[in-house]
C-alpha cells in the first residue's frame, strides 16, 4: 500500500468538480483516508511549491493556488502515486491522454485542476503539509 497527496485545486472546485475527481480515484480501487477544505495564504502555498521557487511561473502559480479554497485529501492505494498521476493526465492539459482529468477538465498548464505528489519523498511531505496522525484514517477491508 502506498499514500499520496492530491489536490483539488481552486479551478477545480469553482468548477464543481470535487466529486468527480474523488470518484475517479474510488473508481481506481484508491481510498481516501483524510480530506478538508482550505483557502491557503500566499505564504502557505509559497510553502507548499518551495520546490519550484526559481521556476518562472512561481509567483504566478502560488498566486493561483490562494486565489480560492482547495482540496487535499490523502489517498492511500497499491500503486497509489503513480494511479494517480495516471488518472490526473499529463500537467499541460493539451498533452494528457483521453479520459484523464486534466484531458477532460483543465484550461490550461497552470489551470490544471488537480494535484498529485510525484514520488514518495514528496508525498510524505506534502501529507505532512496539510495533515497531521490525527487526521489521517484507516480503512477497514
Ligand atoms: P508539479 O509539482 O509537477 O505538480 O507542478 C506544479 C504545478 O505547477 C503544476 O501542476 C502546474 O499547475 C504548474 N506548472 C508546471 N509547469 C508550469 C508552466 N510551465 N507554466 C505554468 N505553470 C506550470
């Protein structure tokens, strides 16, 4: 079993779209074992990217994710970080594959509805970021 964080991002909720995200990952066999909703402040999500702070599209990008609440959730799976990613689709919607995500619902490379870590190093720490053990569950069967 692996975990992974993902992310409805703030396009994605102003687009009704946090059930269905959610249900294509339950779809998949990934359970959800912690969710909440949050507005993160610039600092916050600043915080969260520090990866990609000499990125140009860093001020853009953490301006984007303050700009409504978001919803990270931690999903817990066999194969968990790579099913994920597999479903979000490829981050430039013009390059995700059919009946992805982002294929389906994203505007644009920042506009892309929804995150997911992209390995187990990132994943411990962006479940970190948002949850602490008291807020992360187990699932029975
Ligand atoms: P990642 O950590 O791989 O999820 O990347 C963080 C996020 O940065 C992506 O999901 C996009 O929303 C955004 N992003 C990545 N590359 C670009 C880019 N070239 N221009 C604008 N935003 C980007």
């Amino acid at each position: 079993m692996q975990r992974t964080l993902s992310i409805v991002k703030p396009d994605g909720v102003n687009k009704n779209l946090i059930g269905e995200v959610i249900r294509r990952f339950e779809k998949a066999g990934i359970g959800v074992i912690a969710l909440k909703m949050v507005h993160l402040t610039k600092k916050q999500a600043e915080g969260f990217y520090a990866v990609h702070r000499q990125r140009p599209f860093f001020d853009s990008l953490t301006t984007f994710m303050c700009s409504g609440p978001i919803v990270p959730m931690v999903l817990e799976g066999k194969d968990a970080i790579k099913k994920v990613r597999d479903i979000m689709g490829a981050t430039n919607p013009k390059d995700a594959a059919p009946g992805t995500i982002r294929k389906d619902f994203a505007d644009s490379i920042e506009s892309n509805i929804v995150h997911g870590s992209d390995g187990p190093d990132t994943a411990a720490f962006e479940i970190s970021y948002f949850f602490n053990a008291t807020e992360i569950f187990e699932l029975k069967g």
